[in-house]
C-alpha cells in the first residue's frame, strides 16, 4: 500500500508541475507586461512594479521566474484580481466551496439514480427493462445542459412555482459565511430561522444539482450496467448458482458488492466531468461559484483570476481522483499491487 500511495502522489505532483508551467506560460501569451499578468496589479505605481520585477526575478532567465512564480504559489500569493483588486486566493475561498456543494449534490444524485438503474438493466438484460433504461440514458446523454436547464426553469420554476430559478439563498435569510458551504454555514448560525433558511437552500439546489446530475448519471448507469454484467459472468457466481442459491441472493451478496466496486475507480473521473457542468449551470443558475466567477473572469479579461481558477480547479479535480484511486485500492488488493502508477 505505501509503494502504491507513493506512486499516486508522485503522479499527483507530475501532473501539478505540469499545470504550473502552463500556468505560468500564459503570463507571455496574454497581452500586456508579464509583470501585470501575474500580479494583477493594473494600476501600479513603477516603484511598485519595480519591487515585485526583483521578487518575482524579471531580470534573470525564464527558469528563475518560473521557480519564483513556484515560491509564491506555495506561498499562497496568485496574485489580486484584475478587475476587483482582491486577492485571487481570497475570491477563490469565497466561490469555490460553492462550486464544490453543487458538484457533491450533483454526484450524490447522479449516484442514486444512475447505479441502480445500470444494476437492474444488467439483471434484465436484453430485455425490455434494459432497452428502456438503455434508451432513457442515451437521450439523458444527448441533452445539451443550457437547454436542460431553461427546461427545468420554464416547467418547474415558471409554470409550476415548485423551486426557485436563481440564487443560493432567498435575500430574506441573512447567514454568515463561515465554510463557504451554504448548507453548513446555516447549520452552524444561530439565526431562529435556521431550519426555514435550510429548506429555502435545498429548494435553491434542486433545479441546479438536477441539471449537472443528468449526464454523469447516464454515465453512471452504463457503468453499472457493465460492471454488473462481468460480475454476473464471472467464475464464483456460477460456482454461486450451482450451490443452488437464488438469483436474489446472489445479487444480493455477491453481485452488488463486487460491481460497486469497479464503479468507485471511474467516481473520480466523473467528477472532473461535473465541475465543467457546473461551470455552465451557475451562469444560468446566477449560482455565485468559482465557474461563474471564471467565466465573469474570462469576459472581462481578467488574466490573472483566470489563472488562478485554472490552478484551483484543477488541482481540486487531481485530488479528487486520487482520493478515488485510494478508495478503490483500499477495495480491491489486486490494485495495489500493479507495477505502473496508471491504470
């Protein structure tokens, strides 16, 4: 288990290398002094510009600047926004637990929905439960998420008035950001209306979580579905059946368990996929998130906060996977046992 945590993070740490060189290669590509485009600091004095040429080392070569870039990213320094002059890692604490909320719920539901819907499609298999499943998951895939998601607003929000079409939170509650995380920052207020102040906030994440949940929940149920299939055909359930036990049992026991398996090593794969619909979802949503306050970042030209989500969003994503890679490790012992670090 050690040799295969230390092949995961040595993996991890390639691949933030990596995003820090790309990171720091836009500072030449966008317009403008490179000087500006890691700092932020549009409006600076040439006293000012001067003090941070010497510390990020403008002087020397591309190598010094990169490993002065690096010293300050570890030092948590990505510079100020471009357009609001605050701290990207401030603006960063702000949005992004809110992109992570939505993307968790997301994932919960794509989960409960789309596992056991992939795990009865396998047990009728080529039957008219599994070409139906089959079908139903093929035109979940096939929506475009901005169209889905004014669907859901003109049905749900407009016509029928069952959940809010914009927001986090209706502005009558008044909850102080503690976690960044809505729903944990209501729990942890004393307002006497807490529990009002909760309701309103599910009601705010239904429509949204609902929206980035469709695609990776079809996702979810072709891998159920395949991975109970190759459970099903594989040697001890045969040896399962000619004991004489029920197919119930034998699902049960021995085919749901094995198959959740498999399904846990592409969780983290999935995630990655509902950060970038959630990015689009907050924008229609009005769902204050690091991929609204992106996207904001990109119209405006805001070359330094685009960087910074880049590097946040990323680096949150690479942690997920090997979060996923250890899970399923920990699951499957044949896995840690495997002489390369990619599967």
């Amino acid at each position: 288990m050690v040799l295969f945590a230390l092949r995961r993070l040595n993996l991890l740490l390639f691949t933030l290398l990596m995003l820090s060189v790309v990171a720091f290669s836009l500072n030449y590509f966008f317009p403008g002094s490179a000087i500006v485009n890691i700092t932020g600091l549009v409006n600076a004095t040439d006293a000012q510009l001067a003090s941070y040429e010497k510390l990020y080392r403008m002087d020397q070569s591309v190598f010094f600047q990169y490993l002065a870039y690096l010293r300050e990213l570890f030092n948590g320094n990505m510079g100020v926004s471009m357009s609001t002059q605050n701290p990207i890692s401030e603006e960063l604490i702000t949005y992004l637990p809110a992109t992570i909320e939505l993307s968790l719920a997301a994932l919960l539901l794509a989960m409960i929905f789309g596992v056991p819907l992939g795990f009865i499609a396998a047990i009728f298999h080529n039957k008219v439960t599994d070409k139906a499943i089959l079908s139903v998951a093929m035109v979940g895939y096939s929506l475009p998420v901005f169209w889905l998601a004014l669907i859901l607003i003109l049905v749900f929000s407009i016509t029928l008035s069952w959940f809010p079409s914009s927001g986090q939170l209706n502005l009558l509650f008044e909850i102080e950001q503690v976690t960044g995380f809505k729903l944990i920052d209501i729990l942890l207020s004393d307002s006497p209306y807490r529990w009002q102040a909760f309701q309103d906030a599910l009601e705010h994440l239904v429509l949204p979580a609902i929206t980035v949940a469709i695609a990776p929940m079809t996702i979810f149920i072709r891998l159920a579905r395949t991975s109970m299939l190759e459970v099903l055909e594989s040697n001890y359930i045969k040896a399962a059946r000619a004991k004489g036990l029920s197919n119930i049992k034998i699902i049960y026991h021995h085919g749901i368990r094995n198959a959740l398996v498999r399904i846990i090593r592409d969780m983290g794969l999935q995630f990655a996929n509902l950060m970038t619909l959630a990015m689009i979802a907050e924008v229609i949503f009005d769902w204050q998130g690091a991929g609204s306050w992106l996207i904001d970042s990109i119209f405006q030209r805001d070359y330094t906060a685009i960087q910074g989500g880049l590097i946040a969003l990323a680096t949150f994503t690479f942690f997920i996977n090997i979060l996923a890679d250890f899970i399923y490790a920990s699951l499957n012992p044949v896995e840690r046992y495997t002489r390369h670090a990619t599967r």
